[in-house]
C-alpha cells in the first residue's frame, strides 16, 4: 500500500515539475534561473528512474506470483493474498515507472535530444 502512495508522489512531483517549468517562464533564456544543460540532466534521470521503477515493478510481479504458487502448494490463504497484494502493487509501479520513463522522453524530446 505504501509504494502505490509512493508511486503517485513521484509522479505528481514529475507532473508538477515540468508545469512550473513552463508555468515559470524558464524556457524564455538564461534570466529565467534554469539552464538548459539542467533540464537535460533532470530529463534523463527520469527517463532512467523509470526504467528502474518499471525493473522493480516486474520483480514484485515475478514475486506476487511465487508467493502465490508456494501459498497454493501448502495451502496457506494469507500467503497467496500476500502474493496478490504484491502483483498488484508491482503493476502499479511498473505503470508508473513507464509514466515517467515516457514523460522523461517527451520532455528531452521537445529540448531537441
């Protein structure tokens, strides 16, 4: 449950990051405050945090399903909850991890890169 609240902080923090840039006026040259070059390196390490995000999303997937496999073998119901728990919460991450993979991309896109 804590990473689906974590899923949708980074991503409103993304969201609102890249609207006070345009929303500042710090496209409008060097007086606005933000360089180039720094929308450049903040736009890559989004794209690339995605990526990690969307790796661990399909790890806890790969998980939810193991500890589902291993609860329906032992019959152990909590376990296999558990495990759905954990596949969706991996679905969740890898969703948003592909949000900002995207949104890191677009954004590098329009800087021409």
């Amino acid at each position: 449950m804590d990473n689906k609240i974590v899923a949708w902080a980074v991503g409103a923090l993304i969201v609102g990051g890249v609207a006070g840039f345009y929303l500042g006026g710090a496209g409008n040259g060097p007086a606005a405050g933000v360089s180039q070059n720094d929308m450049r390196i903040s736009a890559g390490m989004m794209k690339d945090n995605g990526g990690v995000m969307t790796q661990m999303g399909q790890m806890m997937v790969q998980a939810g399903a193991l500890l589902q496999e291993r609860g329906s073998a032992g019959s152990d119901t909590e376990m296999m909850q558990l495990g759905k728990q954990l596949q969706q919460l991996g679905q969740a991450g890898q969703s948003a991890g592909q949000q900002m993979s995207n949104q890191g991309s677009s954004v590098m896109q329009m800087m021409g890169q």
